[in-house]
C-alpha cells in the first residue's frame, strides 16, 4: 500500500471541509471537476477524496491500492487530500463514516459532495436520509443527469431546503439538511469509459 496513505486530515475548529466519497475506479477528469467546483463555490478550507473501501451497490471493483493511487493522481493542489479513512475504519456505508468524523472532530463544517448522476440513485444508499439530516449536500452538474436528478426521491423529499445556487459558498455553515445544486461547465469522462479502454486503466 501506498506511503502516502492518510489516517485523517487535519480537521480543526470551524474548518469548512468537502467530503467527496466514491469507488473513483478509476478517477478521472469528471471527479476531479466536481472536487475542484466544489472547492471554489462553496468556499471550502478542503477537498477530502475518500476512495470506498467497498461499494455495496456494485458487484465488482478494482483493488483499493489501485484506486487509490488513481484518486492520488487526480487529487491536485494544496487544498485537496486523499484519505484512505474509510478503509483503516473498516467502514462499508457513507452515513457510519460520517458519523464517526462528526464525533471525532465535532467543531468542523463537514459537507457531502457527490455528482449529480450519484443523486439519481442516492435514496438506495443506506442510511441516505441519515446522511442527509446530519451533513448539509452539496450536488454538483453531471452530463446526462439533469432531469433524473432534479426529480430523484432526496430532491423532491428535500425541496425545502434546497438553497440558491448564489448562496452556495454559506452551505458548508448551514444546518442539515440544506443542500445545493451546483451548475457548472459539464464534464463528460466517466470510470466506465476508462475501465473499458486497457491503455487508460
């Protein structure tokens, strides 16, 4: 395993911290365009990538080392890190692992981000809702996930507290369950186009 392996960022008091999770098999430009969008629209301190020890909505997957080192790779810039949490905590589920940070470093401002093509299908994650009520969303433009995303179940159940996109840099200080949908310039690289082509994977 790499050396560059991470136990936790630093998370101190008041720090305002983007926790973007996936299988990122491989990362790609599309993962690091919602990273790096996320990081300069919400005004965040960081980017933590978290590469999934295991993902329990897909069947098959890379080893965690390779992962990694792609995530590593992607990950540029002083303001994003990649932590291998996840895996040292023996965690399967996003809502336990968020849990455990928001326990562990209680004073920081904690924000979930994710695609909107993750959004589509969020409601089948567990402890989604969970999830919800205990970190503030921030959902970021995929290609081809407009429509779906707008009409998921998170979107309609939490229409309510879904703030402007011009008030996105004051969501990483909200409460749960606000959320914000972030338009930006679409990239369109996927893992499945990369893990189909052997020269880039």
């Amino acid at each position: 395993m790499s050396r560059h392996l991470l136990r936790l960022p630093s998370a101190t008091d008041g720090m305002k911290i983007g926790l973007f999770g996936g299988s990122f098999d491989p990362a790609h430009a599309g993962h690091a365009h919602v990273a790096e969008t996320a990081l300069k629209r919400l005004n965040l301190d960081y980017v933590w990538w978290i590469p999934a020890r295991g993902n329990p909505l897909k069947s098959t997957q890379t080893a965690f080392e390779k992962r990694f080192a792609s995530a590593e790779k992607m990950a540029k810039g002083p303001h994003m890190r990649v932590t291998d949490i996840e895996k040292r905590l023996d965690l399967s589920y996003t809502n336990a692992l968020i849990q455990h940070l928001k326990t562990t470093a209680p004073k920081a401002h904690f924000v979930w981000i994710m695609g909107g093509d993750n959004l589509i299908n969020f409601h089948h994650w567990q402890g989604w809702n969970q999830i919800a009520e205990a970190v503030p969303i921030a959902v970021v433009a995929r290609p081809g996930a407009g429509a779906r995303a707008r009409f998921s179940k998170f979107a309609r159940r939490y229409s309510h507290a879904r703030i402007a996109d011009a008030r996105a840099a004051s969501l990483a200080t909200s409460s749960a369950p606000h959320w914000v949908h972030l338009r930006a310039p679409l990239n369109s690289e996927s893992s499945t186009r990369l893990r189909g082509n052997s020269s880039s994977w």
